[in-house]
C-alpha cells in the first residue's frame, strides 16, 4: 500500500491508514450505551469505505489537538489512537530515511458481490459477509468489488475494515490476479477523486 501510495502522490494518507489497521480496536460500545455510541460512530463513516472512515477518525482526532476528551466523548479508545500516532510516526521516519518503502506489498483480499452483503471471495470461492461495524452494511446495495484488511470466522466468514473499488483497480495493481475486458477508470481520475474525498473529510473536521 505505502509503495503504491508513494507513485499516487497520497502516502501521508496511506500512512495513518496502515497505522490504523495496526491497532486491534478504535471503537468502544459500553454496556447500556450502545446506541449512543453507535451514533457516534456513524459520524465517521465514509460511504462504501472503512479505511477512510478511520482515515476521518484519525483526522478529526489531529484537528481536535489529539485530545483524551475528544476519544472518550466519541467512544474512542484513546491508547489505541496514541499508539496509531506512534507507529505513524515511525513508518514516517523509516520513508523518510530509506527514500522509498522497500517492504514487498501484501494483496489485501478481495471479494465480488452475490447478494446484499453477501460476497465471494474471489481467491477461494468462499462466501463472506459484510460486519455488522463496516460502514457499507445496510446500504440497501452491494457494491459489485471489495477489498477488506482481515476475515473473522464466527459462525460465519466476516470481513473487517472493507471498502468499495471498480472492479478496473484490481486488474491495474494486480494484473497477475484479475483481469477485466475494458478499463475506463483512469489513474488521474482516480487521483481526482480522492484529493476531492480528502478536501471534504478536512472540511468537516474544522467544521
């Protein structure tokens, strides 16, 4: 991803996202409370995309000067953030003093819908299924490609932390897996329309 993130002009993006996938939790839900921080959570979600709705949390978190206060009002755990801004701060460093990263990119899976949020993973045929916590649950659609950081087996394959991508992306970054018969999203594009989703995250951080 920071490889990648690097050529696409957006590693300091790619770089708290990493961080926070580093952490096992973000979020709290207190017994007795769990629809007021349900709620709070919601606040954060990007549409179709975990991993910029906690690109949003770590964003808002830095606009509120990293408060304590600030996590526990939005059921936040707050040494899980500090040790998302540690781990940041030394992949940083490390970019920083080896120029480029030199870690190998690991795939991260992916799946192709079969249902509303119900998918097929596409590198073992296995059905998965959307967590009840990821911001494209209860959509009302299914969008037709996913990728997700990690599966969690409980009595069904659960996906975590998963965001939406044109079917297109896969067969750019990982033409040894996918193919598709056309391309018609572009790298600039795509560009385009991330540094437009960061703007919009910002504004509602200083809102």
């Amino acid at each position: 991803m920071l490889i990648i993130a690097v050529d696409m002009d957006c590693s300091d993006e790619s770089l708290t996202i990493v961080s926070m996938l580093s952490v096992p939790a973000i979020f709290f839900r207190p017994k007795g409370r769990e629809e007021e921080s349900d709620a709070a959570r919601e606040k954060f979600a990007v549409p179709e995309s975990d991993h910029l709705t906690y690109l949003n949390v770590y964003m808002q978190w830095k606009t509120n000067n990293y408060s304590a206060q600030w996590c526990n009002e939005h059921f936040i755990h707050i040494k899980a953030m500090r040790k998302v801004r540690e781990v940041r701060g030394q992949l940083k460093d490390i970019m920083i003093q080896q120029k480029m990263p030199s870690s190998p990119v690991e795939m991260i899976g992916t799946s192709s819908g079969n249902g509303i949020g119900v998918y097929v993973n596409m590198r073992t045929g296995m059905p998965c299924h959307l967590h009840p916590t990821s911001a494209l649950f209860g959509m009302g659609y299914t969008p037709d490609y996913i990728v997700y950081h990690e599966l969690v087996m409980t009595s069904k394959e659960y996906m975590q932390c998963v965001t939406a991508v044109d079917g297109n992306w896969l067969a750019e970054l990982g033409p040894m897996f996918y193919t598709v018969k056309e391309s018609t999203k572009t790298r600039l594009e795509k560009r385009r329309r991330a540094r437009e989703d960061l703007s919009a995250m910002e504004e509602d951080g200083s809102s």
